[in-house]
C-alpha cells in the first residue's frame, strides 16, 4: 500500500488535518469538504473516473483525512499518513488504491448535506473563494439533489479553464479507482 510524504520540509507551519477527501486530475489538487454522508468518496471516486473518461491523469490523494500546508504561498495537499492509499466505498467497506503523496490544490468542492444555506444565486466573489493561511482557491458549492455524476462532471468543467480538455464526454458508471 502507498504511503504519504509526512515531513514538511518544503513547507512553512505546521500541517492541519481536515475530514476530506483529497483527488488529483493533471497536476490540479481537488478538496472535497462535505459532512458524514453527503458523498466526499464516492465524489472522489466519480471524478478520477470522469477524469479518466476524458483522457486526463487522475487518481485518489487521500481519503476521511487530509493534510493541508502552507507551500511556498500554494496549498499542499497530502494524504493522511495512517490511512493512505484507502478509501471507503459505500455497501463494499474500505478498499485499498494507488494514491498520489501529494498536489498542490486547485479547487475546493463543498458539497452539502440540505441543512445549510447555499451561496446567493449570483454569488460575490468572496463566496466563492477559500482563504486558508491568507491564500486564496476557488471554491464550488453542490446541492444535496445534485446527482454525483453531475457533481463530477461540474468539477471538471469548472477546471477546464486550467486542463487541456480534448472531450466532454460523460461517462456514468464509475470503474474501481485504482
């Protein structure tokens, strides 16, 4: 099993551990935030899938916990030293995948669970972004009704500005990630 990088060498400050899920598609680091049970694995999983689909590097960072430092002025994203290379997969329990040691992040998903408010429909910009350690990523927010495979597909179209995207392709049934 693939183990993560835990020494902040690179890094300024400590590391601080957030209940996420962590993808990486071409070198674009990818936070899925979301409370128990509104999808942050089985999202993980779809976008590696769609990535792939699309002709795109894509492969799970970190699953439940991820480690975030302060890189250079960039957000370092790695992958839970005690359960790297894990992930849990709904109905089928926790699964061992090839994981990335690290990504830089790119993009922030919040996905929520129903019970809190979603950003106004034109939202200022200020609600779209993250600011973690005074730096700044964009930042996507998803109803509870959005199907994941939408969810997915909004993710990477939302990068697109930033990947070379060769197809839009939609492929609906996710292979194993690994």
């Amino acid at each position: 099993m693939p183990t993560a990088k835990t020494g902040s060498e690179s890094c300024t400050g400590p590391s601080e551990a957030v209940h996420a899920s962590a993808v990486v598609v071409g070198e674009a680091g990818i936070l899925i935030r979301g409370a128990p049970g509104t999808g942050k694995s089985e999202l993980a999983a779809h976008i590696v899938f769609e990535a792939r689909c699309r002709g795109h590097f894509a492969r799970l960072v970190g699953d439940d916990r991820i480690l975030m430092a302060n890189a250079g002025g960039r957000i370092l994203l790695r992958p839970h030293p005690g359960i790297a290379g894990l992930i849990e997969k709904r109905w089928e329990g926790i699964v061992a995948v090839p994981c990335e040691p690290a990504v830089i992040l790119r993009c922030v998903v919040d996905l929520e669970d129903g019970t809190t408010p979603l950003p106004a429909r034109l939202p200022e910009d200020a609600e779209m972004r993250l600011v973690w350690r005074e730096i700044s990523v964009r930042r996507l927010v998803f109803p509870a009704a959005l199907t994941v495979e939408r969810r997915a597909a909004r993710t990477l179209d939302f990068l697109a500005g930033e990947l070379p995207i060769n197809s839009l392709n939609l492929c609906i049934s996710p292979l194993p990630i690994g």
